[in-house]
C-alpha cells in the first residue's frame, strides 16, 4: 500500500512539474512575441533565453545568436551557438558565425564560414566579403578570384556602404570590387604597380564620384610613388 502511494505521489509531481513546464513555454512565447511586437530587442533576447532553457532547440539557439548579432554583441553570438564549422548549419548559423568572427577581427576563422555561405549561394555581396577577407590575410590568388566573380556578376542596383567618413555612404557593388581590384593589384608589386592601381582607382571614380575611400588610397599611393622617386638616384649630369 506504501508503494502504491508514492508511486502516485511520483506520478502526480511529474504531472504537475509537466505541466507547469508547458505553461511556461507558452508564458515565454507569448512574451517573446510581445517583445517582437514593441521593437523591445533585449525583452527578445531575455525570452528566447528562457525558452531556450525550457524547451532546447537548434531553431531557438540560432534565433538567439541571430539576434545578438544583429545588435552588435557579436561575442555573444559566438558563445551562443560556437564558431567551429559545421556543414550540417543552418542558413543563420552559418551566417551568425561568419559576420561574428569578422567583426571579432578574426578573418582567418570568419573565411571558411563565408565560403560555406557562399556555397549556399553565390552571391556578388558574399564574394565582396570573401575577397576583403583574403586581402587582410595577404592570399591574393583567392581574393582575385573572388573579385572577378564581382566583378563579372555585381548588378547595377547592387550597393556596398562605407563608414570611414562621418557620414556613411554607399557606392555600386562594382565600384567597390574595383577598389578591391586595385589593392590586390597593388601588393602583387608595391613598387612597380602603384599606377597601374591608380588608373584601377581613376575608373572606379567615374562610376562612384562620392567613393571617399578611393580618394584616400589614390592620395596615399601617390604619395608613396613621390616617395620612391625622391630616393631613386639622379642620373650625372
């Protein structure tokens, strides 16, 4: 008799811990959605915490880091869904992973996720960011085949933004991979190809006349050929 009293004892607390779990879940999902609905980001995050704490799930995980990077926490979407690569992803994961490490300053990892995207879908804005990558880590071949595939595929509607000035500002994706085109072009010799780079600048800046950052480059790349002529000896007269 003892027995079969506390085996409905048992029975009954895992009903009612059961059930309080699932009224929880709903709690939660009705707040996330409210939190949704008031543009509230971190009451977002609070509840796809919980849920995800409840009711553990991919989706959830993935919808949380999503989230976090979307905010700029980019450290806390890495340690919400990790870096390693993992081809059985998600869209988002794979994504969440790949903007996360690049604006963590770690291209090296960031690369093989954006390649995965890529993968996915070949697109001119995610062979921009695969070429940008493989200019920082100085393999050029990689970062050349990826700005012909831009330069090749990058539409007229297509844009990059800029923020090194105070006023952000966009220019055509093509004029962008241009820019990119010039500074592969220029640490394949950084001596002898400083004007072939800016003649790759000059055509940029008939398509983008607002592109800030060519200027910037051109002037500095200018200055460094005024620099190597002035050392160059002086023929005898």
């Amino acid at each position: 008799m003892k027995k079969l009293v506390g085996l409905v004892l048992v029975m009954s607390s895992l009903m009612m811990s059961a059930q309080t779990n699932s009224e929880l879940i709903k709690h939660y999902e009705a707040y996330y959605a409210q939190m949704q609905k008031q543009g509230d980001v971190q009451g977002m995050i609070n509840g796809m915490t919980h849920l995800n704490i409840l009711a553990p799930s991919q989706a959830r995980m993935d919808t949380l880091a999503y989230i976090y990077m979307s905010e700029g926490k980019y450290v806390q979407a890495l340690n919400t869904i990790g870096f390693e690569e993992n081809a059985a992803d998600s869209d988002i994961a794979v994504e969440v992973k790949a903007i996360s490490l690049k604006a963590a300053k770690q291209p090296k990892m960031a690369i093989g996720h954006f390649e995965e995207v890529f993968k996915r879908n070949s697109s001119p804005v995610i062979a921009y960011e695969l070429a940008e990558l493989y200019l920082q880590t100085s393999n050029l071949p990689e970062a050349d085949k990826h700005i012909a595939f831009g330069l090749a595929n990058a539409k007229d509607d297509m844009k990059r933004a800029f923020y090194e000035s105070q006023q952000p500002y966009e220019v055509p994706l093509k004029a962008a991979f241009m820019y990119l085109n010039a500074l592969s072009t220029y640490n394949k010799d950084t001596k002898a190809n400083i004007d072939s780079a800016v003649d790759i600048l000059d055509a940029a800046l008939k398509i983008a006349p607002n592109f800030n950052m060519i200027n910037i480059t051109k002037n500095e790349l200018l200055r460094q050929k005024q620099m190597l002529q002035s050392q160059t000896p002086q023929p005898k007269q």
